[in-house]
C-alpha cells in the first residue's frame, strides 16, 4: 500500500515537472512602436532578459517610457505555442512621476497580420499598494495559440518597464508556416480592446 502511493505521489511529480509552463519569451526578441528614453534605455534585449529590477527608478534594469499616450510591445516567440499567462512588470514610483498603466490591453496572433485581443485588465487605485513598487500585471490567455504577442500599456507621465513573460509548454510548438518578421508587423493592424 505505501509502495503503491509513493510511486503515484512520484508519478504527478514526474507529471507536473512534464507539463509544467516555461517562460517562452526568455531570450526573444521584441519591438515597442516607440523607444524608451535616452535617459532611461533599452538596448533591446533587457525586457526579454529574465532578469527583473529592483523597485528604483536608478535601477538600470527598468526602461523608461514618457508621455505620448501608450506604448505597443510585440514579443516573437519564435514559433507557435499554446500559451496561458502573459505578464509585464512596471515601476510604481508617483513622486518621480513613474505610474503604473491605467489599463493593459493583451492580444496574440500566430503569423503576424491576423490578431486577436483577448484581455484587458484594468488597475484601479484603490486597489495598488503603496509607495514604490514593483508591480506584475497579468493576463490569461486561456491556451490561445500564438507565435506573436501584443501588448498596449497607457502612459501617463513615466512608464517603467523591465520584464515581460509569455508562459506556456515547450511540447505544444508548432512549425512555421506562413507568418511574417517581427519588422514586417505593422502597429496599427493589431486588434485591441482600447
Ligand atoms: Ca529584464
């Protein structure tokens, strides 16, 4: 009977290891419609890095985007994949005037022209923490396929960004087909909700 249990218990193990999400947008390669500041930069690899700030606007981990609305950031994944949770990780600072998004709209897409915006999540003040903070925003995709992965952020004064993740399985990878490069996406073709 002990025997029996130890290996079902070592069985969902093996299991949960197996289907466990990975982060499929470490390393990749990604474009925002406008570039971070000069004062706060982005050389273009630090918001796929893995590696996350700390909650100071001096860190240099953070990429600094001002004012002009919003900002678009599209992550290529390489191929297509089952995905589930997207994230993004900004700085809340208001004395500085670094500001969480008021709203995050997420969208995905497989070959690049074709998109679909499946979430908003919206931050109400009330409910963020206090003082300086490094805040995750999240979206569940609900096992949407995707190669691409939009997402728009609203800027009010400063948006501080260092992370954006796109978790899903390794095992669910689809060959290319026809999609088109990450540069050849045009902006104003992907569906949002705002
Ligand atoms: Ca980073």
């Amino acid at each position: 009977m002990k025997k029996s249990r130890i290996f079902i218990l070592v069985l969902v193990l093996l299991l949960t290891v197996l289907v466990s999400a990975e982060n499929l947008a470490l390393n990749k390669k990604y474009l925002v419609n406008l570039p971070a500041e000069a004062s706060y930069p982005d050389s273009g690899v630090e918001l796929t890095d893995g590696k996350k700030a700390t909650a100071s606007i001096y860190n240099a981990g953070w990429a600094g985007y001002l004012r002009q609305d919003y900002r678009i950031f599209i992550v290529d994944l390489g191929a297509t994949y089952e995905i589930n949770d997207i994230t993004i990780s900004a700085l809340q600072d208001v004395v500085t005037g670094v500001h969480l998004p008021k709203w995050t709209c997420f969208s995905t897409s497989t070959d690049g022209r074709r998109w679909k915006a499946i979430d908003v999540v919206e931050l109400d003040e009330m409910d963020l923490p206090n003082g300086i903070v490094r805040y995750t925003i999240a979206s569940r995709s609900n096992n949407a396929k995707a190669r691409y992965v939009a997402l728009k952020l609203e800027v009010g004064t400063w948006l501080f960004v260092d992370e954006i993740t796109v978790e899903g399985n390794l095992d669910t990878k689809e060959d290319i087909t026809i999609s088109c490069t990450l540069e050849e996406i045009d902006f104003k073709e992907i569906e949002f909700d705002y």
